[in-house]
C-alpha cells in the first residue's frame, strides 16, 4: 500500500514538473536588445547624368575690312632689268651697281657706306610702283630701298627698310634730311638675310601711301617734292659688307 502510494506521489510531481518547464518562455525571450543593427545604403549610379545647359556664344558681327589699297590704272612701264642704259651702273673698290639675270645688285664692302643708283627716265609725280627688294647680305642697322621724286639738285624722298625688320621714311631738301616718318618696326618686313619683300609705294599730289607684302603700312603728306626721277639704294651700318638685288619692277597709272 505504501509502495502504491509512493508512485502516485512521483508520477503526481513529474507531470507538475513537465508542465512548469512546457509554460516558461525561451532563455533567448530574456536577451535584452542592446543595439539596432544599421542599413548600408546602396549607392546608386547614375547611368545618364543631366548635362548642364551650354551658354550660347555671340555670333560676332563682321564689319568690312577698310580698303587701303590704292586703285591704280594702266602699266606705264617695267623693267626686268635686262638693259643696262635704264640704270646708273658703276663700281669702286668698296661698291658695285651691275645687273644680274633679271635683277640689280647693289653690294658695299665698307662700313658707314652709301650707294645708290637712278633710273634715267621717267620723270614720275603720280605713279603706284611695285619692286621686290631681296637681301642677301644684311644685318643689324644696314638698310635698302626706293628713291623717288629725285630732281636734278639732288632733292628726293627715301624709303628704306632696315635688316633688323624696320621701316622710315626720309625727305632730303636742301642738303638736309628729315625722317618724315621715323623708324618703326613692322611685323611684315623680315629681319635678316636671305629674305625678300614686295615694296608698294602709291604717291599722288602730297599723299604717299607705303605698302610691304601687300600689307597696309603708313600714309602720310608732303608736298615738298612734286616729280623727279626713281632710284634705288643700300647703306651699310656699322658692318664691312652688304648685297641686295631689285627686281621686277612694275609702274602704274594712279586714280
């Protein structure tokens, strides 16, 4: 009887035992929640970024370019330089002027040294030339160029470009010399040697108008000398020796 109710009593207290453990929550219930776990953004690409809009660009007005070349008329005359008798031709010990094959060549072998030549005819007041000037032997100060207006008293104009890329222009009148228009340097005549430069010179009344490689240059008026003869020169600076050769010379009526 005892034994009876031993086991009743050990079933009793399991079943108690199992249904207390079957009610309590789970152990991980009671873990406090100590932080929030955190999101990582996901960076998104952006395939086709917006452009920002282009500023327009002023269309630029375009005003007409001045005409600053003279209209000229009919070829007077022009010289290839083939016939000795158009030209004062001479040399010395220092100098020569002797033509080429279709050129003129003024060469000094001196320093300080001044040449020139003169054509024998025409007489020219108003006129439009053009020359090629061609160095082969130039530096620094020397310089060539055109006579004109050049009378019997030995009154002229000069115009001369110097071997260091400059240009000027000169009025002799009696026995004196006035640089009318001083040195100027110009980026169309070019420094040194070999080079070569087209010479344009418009003169008409008192206007003299002075073109280089068919680049405007200057105007200026002088009525000092109204006609005379054209001619050539070449001066050396502070160096021995100095060449430069004339050719194709053209001649035209004025407008």
């Amino acid at each position: 009887m005892r034994f009876n109710l031993i086991v009743v009593l050990a079933l009793f207290f399991g079943l108690l035992l199992v249904s207390c453990v079957a009610s309590s929550p789970p152990l991980e219930a009671n873990i406090p929640i100590t932080s929030t776990a955190t999101v990582t953004p996901t960076v998104t690409i952006v395939w086709f970024p917006p452009t920002s809009t282009s500023t327009a660009i002023p269309t630029p007005i375009i005003t007409p370019t001045v005409e600053l070349k003279p209209r000229i008329g009919n070829l007077l005359f022009s010289d290839d330089f083939t016939t000795a008798s158009n030209w004062m031709l001479a040399q010395s010990n220092n100098s020569s002027v002797a033509l080429g094959k279709n050129e003129i060549t003024l060469a000094i072998s001196q320093s300080k040294t001044y040449l020139y030549t003169l054509r024998n005819d025409p007489q020219l007041e108003n006129f439009y030339l053009e020359i090629t000037a061609a160095p082969n032997l130039c530096l620094a100060d020397d310089e060539y160029g055109i006579l004109f207006r050049f009378t019997p008293n030995q009154e002229f104009y000069r115009l001369g470009l110097t071997c260091d890329g400059q240009l000027h222009l000169d009025r002799y009148v009696q026995n004196r010399a006035t640089m009318i228009y001083p040195k100027t340097y110009s980026g169309v005549v070019p420094p040194g040697a070999p080079s070569s430069s087209l010479i344009g010179l418009w003169a008409l009344g008192s206007q003299i108008s002075v073109f280089i490689n068919q680049q405007y240059q200057f105007t200026l008026n002088d009525s000092a000398i109204p006609a005379g003869s054209l001619g050539l020169f070449a001066r050396t600076g502070n160096h021995d020796a100095m060449t430069v050769n004339f050719s194709d010379l053209k001649v035209y009526q004025t407008k």
